[in-house]
C-alpha cells in the first residue's frame, strides 16, 4: 500500500501548544515583532538582529501608494458593488503582477545575472550594468525595477540604501543598482531605481529565493488594500462610477512621527 504521509516544516500542532518553526507562537508573540515573524515563517529562521529593521521597512515601503495603482482601484471597484472585504482585498490582489507590484522577481533573476557575471567573469559593477542591459535589450526585455510614473528620486529607495549600509550588507546586488542608475543616466534616460527594485536588491543581499520575492510587496500591500475597502464602504455610495482623475485628498496635514504624545 502506498504511503499516504507528506510532511510539512512551518507549524506543529498539539494540544495547548503551537509552535511556528520550532518556536512557541505565545512565546513569539512576546518576544518577536511582525516582521521578524515574517522572516521566520517564510524563510525558516529568525533574522540577524541587524536585520530587524531593514526587513521592517519592507514591509513598512509598500503599505499603499494612493488610489490610483491598479490594486486599489480593483479594491474600490469591488467594494462598490457591495463584495465583501476578503472579495475586495482579493479583487486588489489579483491585480498584482508584473507590471503592477510584481517586478521584485523578475528584479531579483536580473541582479543575479549580473551578479553572476561579476563573480564569473571577472567584470566591475559598470561593466556587468552595461551587459546586462545590452543582453536584456537584445532578448526584447526590459530591466525590471528601474523608473516610476511618479517619482524622479523615490524616498523610500533613498532609504532603503541607508538602512542596507547601516545593516552591513551593501553588497553586489545593490553595487550593481547603482552602475545601472549610472548607465541610464549616462545615455540621457531617467530610470532611477524603484522601490521593487530596492526591495529586490536588499532581497538578494539577505539570501530570499526570488520566487517568493513578490510576497514583499504583496503582504504590506494588503494592508492598504483594507483602507481603501474601508474608506470606500464607509464614504461613498454603491455602484458609483469611479473618476480616478477626481479624487481629493483631505486627510491629515504633514506631520512628523516625533509628533506621538
């Protein structure tokens, strides 16, 4: 008779005990925060302490991005037809891909082509930049990661930079982002690095197979995805016709984080 049994590493049940890779989740829940639970659960082991705060702002980078992205506005449009949250969140979600959110992957199979290079071929930073571009251009593809219909510098790279020195692991990966920046500047084109891009990078210093690497996005973008359900349940009226061009912003001023009493 076959053997029916399969086995699973992430989480062991028994009666009043719950372990999360071979940790206590009560024991986790007072000594570990979300992200290092993140960490934990996706990649087996807790992360460097040095780690904690990069990985935090990971998932802190990708919260939301407004309502004009394509995750939220499938999140609106869903909520105005009366769909539940989890049918709206899902709506959201499902609007993921790889020219929406998705580009950590593709990002992260990128860098470690050129990456490769470097360690295999005995190329620089510049060099390796200047093939890989030149072998994607050729293949009819495009470097993920790199320019934003927005932003000309983005913040939250800017910080994912500093966070990435701070943490010690500023290596090839995020090397080779920088001599792109520079390749594309060079040729007269604005393509600063985005923050998949960033997040792809700090991914492939920190060793998380890429095939996973769109789950950085996807996981903090669920949170946004609930506000916009919220706010559109709570504020406006069913089945409305959605004008993305006419949405004011009226919330909060800026304010400083310093500000919490």
């Amino acid at each position: 008779m076959a053997d029916k049994t399969w086995n699973t590493a992430i989480t062991q049940v028994k009666p009043n005990e719950l372990r999360l890779r071979g940790y206590r989740i009560d024991e986790l829940m007072a000594k570990s925060g979300f992200a290092e639970t993140v960490w934990l659960t996706w990649m087996g082991e807790l992360p460097k302490p040095e780690w904690t705060p990069l990985i935090e702002s990971m998932l802190v980078a990708s919260v939301d991005h407004g309502h004009t992205p394509p995750s939220a506005f499938s999140a609106r449009i869903a909520t105005s037809t009366g769909a539940s949250i989890s049918q709206a969140v899902a709506a959201g979600t499902l609007s993921i891909n790889a020219s929406h959110g998705g580009a950590i992957e593709g990002c992260m199979k990128a860098l470690a082509r050129g990456v490769k290079m470097i360690k295999e071929d005995g190329l620089d930073h510049a060099a390796a930049a200047a093939k890989l571009i030149g072998d994607l251009k050729a293949e009819g593809k495009r470097m993920p990661g790199f320019g934003h219909r927005v932003h000309t510098c983005d913040p939250r790279t800017v910080r994912f930079r500093e966070l990435a020195k701070d943490a010690g692991v500023y290596g090839d990966h995020l090397k080779l982002t920088d001599a792109i920046e520079e390749l594309f500047k060079a040729k007269g084109r604005e393509l600063p690095l985005n923050v998949d891009g960033a997040v792809a990078a700090v991914l492939c210093e920190l060793g998380v197979d890429s095939t996973i690497g769109n789950a950085f996005f996807i996981l903090p973008r669920v949170v946004g995805l609930v506000a916009h359900f919220a706010e559109e349940r709570q504020r406006e009226k069913v089945m409305r016709r959605i004008d993305q061009a006419a949405a004011e912003y009226d919330g909060p001023e800026p304010r400083d984080i310093g500000e919490r009493s």
